[in-house]
C-alpha cells in the first residue's frame, strides 16, 4: 500500500509542476521569456520541494510547518492549472479566418 501512496504523491508534484510550466508558458510575450519564465517558475517549484518537503530534503519540514508548506505548494499548482487556457488542446477545432 505504501508504494501506491508514493506514486501518487510523485504523480501530484509532478502535476504541480506541469501546471506551473504550461501556466508560466501561456503568459504573453516572446518566445525567448516564456521559455525563460517557464523554467524559472518549474526550477522555484522544485527548489522549495527540494529544500523543505522531498525525502532527502536539507530542511525538512515537520507537523504544522509541512501542511502549511504543502498547501501553499499544491495549492499554487491548482491555482496555475485552474488560470490556464479554458480548452483542452484538440478537443476544440480552431476557428477558421
């Protein structure tokens, strides 16, 4: 039962951060500072994960500091999944011109 709960718990924060890359990428402007603002915000997502919250963490936190941080953190990944595109890609046809 253990394992089941461990692939769900990577398969959440790997959610997270596809929702906050494809989030940081939607935002307008070029190219170049999307891709840029897309690994910025994926790399701040696993830096905090890394530091307070991963197996091996540097500073693992415990008891009220972890749901807090575990709140803060899944909840940015609903709130980058929820401001994304209203249209999942290829189940709408594109408009015609």
């Amino acid at each position: 039962m253990s394992a089941i709960v461990d692939v769900l718990a990577f398969a959440a924060e790997v959610a997270v951060y596809v929702a906050v890359g494809r989030w940081a990428w939607k935002r307008r402007g070029p190219w170049a500072l999307r891709v840029a603002a897309a690994v910025a915000a994926v790399a701040l997502m696993a830096l905090v994960w890394g530091t307070f919250a991963a197996p091996t963490a540097a500073h693992p936190l415990h008891g009220a500091g972890r749901a807090i941080l575990e709140i803060c953190w899944f909840g940015a990944g609903v709130l980058a999944a929820a401001r994304g595109p209203r249209r999942a890609p290829g189940l709408c046809p594109a408009p015609s011109s």
